[in-house]
C-alpha cells in the first residue's frame, strides 16, 4: 500500500492506494497518526482503495477516535461501491462521515 498526502484548502488528504488489509493496516495506522498531530481536520481519499478487511476497518475507527479525542474532524470519501456496503454493513457509516467525493468532504471537515 502506498499512502499519499497533501494539504488541499488547510486540510490534510490522505490518499491511500491499493488494499487496506492486515499486513497494510499497521502502517496505515502509524502513518496517519502521525500526520494527525500536525493537522486538526483530515480527509481520507478512498478512490484508489481496492480492498479494506476487518483490521483496515480497526484502523479505521481508531484514527476516528483519535480525531474526536483531539477535537478535530475527519471525513472518508469517493469510496468504489463495494467497499461502501462493509462500511454500511459494518455500521461504520453511522460512526464516521462517508462522503461521496472530496468537495463534499473538505466541506464536512471545515463546517
């Protein structure tokens, strides 16, 4: 998995490409945690992510509560349909915002 980033409009995107699984999932974790510190809102890309499993779900939630316990936001976006569903099916749409593209996210995260 490669993981890019930038800052559009203040807030940093995260982009992630390729599957976020088991083996992916811990570095995916440190990376964005660390990028969490120097930015107070993020937007995670979803638009080059092939797969997610239940420990990229894991990781996740656990960048979503870091966001909540250090008062910033974080939005998910342009996720394929497939990957869309285990959010819903999952429940994690009612947990974290899952937009359908990146305007509607920055959007969300700077309200």
């Amino acid at each position: 998995m490669q993981i890019n980033q930038e800052v559009v409009q203040g807030v940093l995107v995260i982009s992630p490409e390729g599957r976020l699984d088991a083996t992916t999932a811990p570095v995916f974790s440190e990376q964005i945690l660390g990028l969490f510190g120097q930015y107070p809102h993020a937007v995670i890309d979803f638009s080059s992510v092939a797969y997610v499993s239940s420990a990229g779900l894991r990781a996740i939630l656990m960048a979503a509560k870091h966001r909540r316990q250090t008062g910033g936001k974080m939005a998910l976006c342009a996720m394929a349909e497939p990957i869309r569903e285990v959010f819903e099916i999952s429940g994690f749409c009612s947990l974290i915002d899952v937009l359908p593209d990146m305007p509607a996210a920055l959007a969300k995260v700077k309200a």
